[in-house]
C-alpha cells in the first residue's frame, strides 16, 4: 500500500493510503473519533466511523495522546471544509511510538519555558511553518547565486585572526596556538574569488556580541558572495537581485505557511528591484527631518534604521558611510576618501539591517596603511595583503544574514524564533 505524505494526500483522493505521523489532538463525538496527525509535511484530520476500525498498540482511542507517532491507514476524501482539501476515513491505526504528558500543550507558555524545550517546540505549527521557510530561502539563495556562475566555496571555520573587528571572537585552544571561530569568511571569500571569479559561502559564523536584542544571535548563518572585477555599483546589483529573488520565492512556494503563520504578505509583495538608495548624508538629513539629533559621524543605530526604512515600501540601501565607522578592507570613494564604498541594505518594518557589503582595497599600499592604522598584524595578514601583490583586481561583496532575512520575511518579533537551536547572550542549551 502507498505511503503518503500529507502534503501530497489531495493527489490520492479516493484510495487507500498509510499517512505516517503523530496525533496533534483527539476528540470523540459519540461513536465517531477525531485523530489530527501531523506529518512535518501538513496537518490531516482522520475520522473513525467504523466500529470495527482496528486499534493496534493502546486499548482506547482516547488513549492516542499528542505526540504519539502512528501509522495511520485509510481512505483520502475530498472534503472542502478541510485546510488542505482531504480528509482521511480510518481503517486501522497503529501506534508506533507512546506519548505521556508532553508538556507543551495548544495554550500560551513563556518564552523561556518555550526555549528550555525547543526540542518539542520545534514540532509546533508555528515554528514548523518557519523552520519551512527558512529552507525555502536557503533553497532560493543558493538557486540563484549557483545559476548566475557563483562557485560554492568553503572558507575555514577555524581562523587565526579576526575579519569584523576583535572585540567579538569566540577564541579556541588550537593546540599551542589561538585560534578563533569565524565572525566572516570573507577574507578568505577574496582569494577564493581571484582564483574562481565569482564565489559564495554559506554557513554559520560567530560572533561573542554583547548584545542582547531581538536582532542579535551568537552563531548565525551568514551567506557571503564575493566578486571578482565587480565595482560598488555592481555589488548593489547583485543584492538587490539575490534579495528580490529570494522573497517572491517564499511567496510562490511558501503560501500555506505564510497563512500559518499569518505573515501580511501585503507587505512583501513590493519587494523587487530596484530598492531605493540614500547616501549616509542622506540618511542624516531625513532622520533630522524625523526629530533625530544626529552628529556626521556618529552610527546608525536600531532606532534610526527602522526610521528610515519606514520611508519606503521595500528595503533600502544606506550608502558611503564615514570610513571611521567601517572595516579596514573597505576601499575609500576616490570623490571623497573620508566616506568608504559601502553599503548596508535596512529591511523594512524594522527589522535593520539584512546585508552588510562594501567594494574592497585592492590597491597594497593603501590596505597596508588602513591595517597601520587600524593596529592589524601585517604578519598575521600577510596572505591577505599578497592578494593585492599578484594580479589585484577591484572587488567587491556583501555578507546577508540569513536569520534577520527570515525573521523579515515571517514578521517575527525575535531572530531566536528563525534558527532550530538559537546561541543567544545567555542560553546555549538545549
Ligand atoms: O555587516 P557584517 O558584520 O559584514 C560582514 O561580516 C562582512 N565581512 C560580510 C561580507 O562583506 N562578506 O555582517 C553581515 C550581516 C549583517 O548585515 C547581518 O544581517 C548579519 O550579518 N549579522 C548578524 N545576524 C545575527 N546576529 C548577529 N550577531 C549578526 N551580526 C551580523
Ligand atoms: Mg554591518
């Protein structure tokens, strides 16, 4: 007999089918019992009408408690009041695995209650629905970097030495040497481009941030696309594109959990180039206009961003940031060196900043003085500066943080929701 997934049932209406899963809830009515089984694919709703259905592995109907895994068998009716259309009329149902007490039940817990059981939450609709759409957009992610000539490419997770500033490195015992976790594979994205013109990674990165909002994860998945002969104006292109790409994707293919989760999709349907782009004066003129009291100079922090992001229906680029405020690597504009060829891309309805970029020094000279003057080891970064000894090219790329990408796009109040096991400021458990 064929074996079904739920998500497929409406293909299989009038045939006898086995659904594998676990009872979200029961309910009886008389003679006839409700069984709701959950697959990870979707929710069925299974009736017994027949006295003689076979109940195989407990004594009572009632006894199937959330959780318990079965293996269901029946026929698949059409049924209209139904969310995905079917409908399953029980033959036998076969308890696999027994649940007791599950402690998550369909009511509100807190927060940390939720999170000391993440191993169950995660099986909830809400959260299924997300961890959903989260692969859909890794999915589109990589489908568009891997059809526009992008070489998949895998920098270290284990770095001798920082890539994003040192006061956020997770250190490790490298034997008789330090080492530290990856905050970025950036700088090995760069070598990796000059040898393959286009590449990307894709992967988890850390960062020891002190910082405990509902943007900022300790371990977050960072996907880092890094051009060879691309100039800053190349680089927003690209973005712009992956970005498009990548929310009318979870639109087409990720309806049913976008109503799960009861996502405006209202709000993501302007979401295609060309985004808007305001320089770093610009942004300070507007946010004066909005009543902030902002010196040139000083950072944008979470407050102006999503000022500013509020102005547009789709997100947009900040553009030609002080030096000061940037990375070492990034390459000064030639019109006026005090502001760097960099970009941050605000998503909107206040979820900040999605993407970091910038085009990078290829000039040695003047990467050697900004790493002088930002106190970098050339030693250390000897590799890094040989980039720019044989055969330097401009360059440039961006860093997208998968996280606050799915967190905009499910319109989630908090990145910890976006990941399976979230590292946040103080949980590492479970
Ligand atoms: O702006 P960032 O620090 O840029 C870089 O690391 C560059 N080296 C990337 C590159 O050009 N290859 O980080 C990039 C993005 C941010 O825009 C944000 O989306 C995300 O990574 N991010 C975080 N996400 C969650 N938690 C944190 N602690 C994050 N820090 C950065
Ligand atoms: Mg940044």
């Amino acid at each position: 007999m064929r074996k079904v997934s739920i998500n497929d049932s409406a293909a299989y209406v009038g045939q006898q089918v086995i659904i594998e899963g676990w009872v979200t809830h029961h309910r009886s009515s008389g003679k006839i019992h409700f069984i709701v089984v959950r697959d990870g694919t979707g929710v069925l709703q299974c009736v017994v009408k027949n006295p003689d259905a076979i109940l195989e592995g407990v004594e009572q109907w009632s006894e199937l408690n959330q959780e318990t895994a079965v293996e269901v068998m029946g026929v698949l009716h059409a049924d209209n009041r139904a969310p995905i259309g079917v409908e399953l009329e029980v033959e036998s149902v076969r308890v696999i695995g027994l649940s007791e007490n599950y402690p998550i039940a369909p009511k509100e817990h807190g927060v940390d209650f939720l999170l000391d059981h993440r191993h169950l939450w995660i099986r909830s609709p809400r959260q299924t629905a997300i961890l959903r759409i989260r692969a859909a957009i890794v999915h589109a992610i990589r489908e568009f970097l891997d059809d526009h000539g992008f070489i998949a490419a895998d920098p270290p997770v284990i770095t001798p030495a920082a890539a994003e500033g040192s006061t956020t490195l997770f250190s490790i015992d490298y034997f008789d040497e330090h080492a530290y976790l990856s905050q970025s594979g950036q700088l090995y994205l760069e070598a990796l481009a000059m040898a393959l013109g286009r590449v990307y990674s894709f992967g988890p990165t850390f960062r020891a941030e002190k910082s405990k909002t509902r943007r900022h994860l300790m371990e977050f998945w960072m996907v880092e696309p890094e051009m060879a002969f691309c100039d800053f104006e190349e680089n927003l292109a690209w973005q712009e594109q992956l970005v498009g790409y990548v929310v009318q994707y979870v639109l087409e293919t990720r309806k049913q959990e976008l109503r799960t989760i009861e996502r405006d999709t209202a709000r993501l349907e302007p979401v295609k180039p060309p985004f808007p782009r305001i320089t770093y004066d610009q942004a300070l003129e507007r946010l004066r206009g909005a009543g902030f009291d902002l010196e040139w100079g000083e950072d944008l922090g979470a407050p102006h961003e999503t000022a500013l992001a509020e102005m547009f229906d789709r997100p947009v680029f900040v553009t030609h940031y002080p030096t000061a405020l940037k990375a070492f690597y990034m390459q000064p504009d030639s019109n006026n060196p005090l502001v760097a060829l960099a970009a941050d891309l605000l998503a909107p309805e206040g979820y900040g900043e999605i993407i970091g970029g910038s085009q990078r020094i290829h000039d040695p000279d003047l990467l050697q003085e900004r790493m002088r003057r930002n106190h970098l080891d050339s030693d250390v970064y000897g590799w890094y500066i040989d980039l720019r000894r044989y055969g330097s090219v401009p360059h440039s790329g961006f860093g997208m943080g998968l996280e606050r990408v799915v967190a905009w796009i499910c319109g989630l109040d908090h990145v910890r929701e976006t990941i399976p096991f979230p590292r946040t400021l103080n949980r590492v458990w479970p």
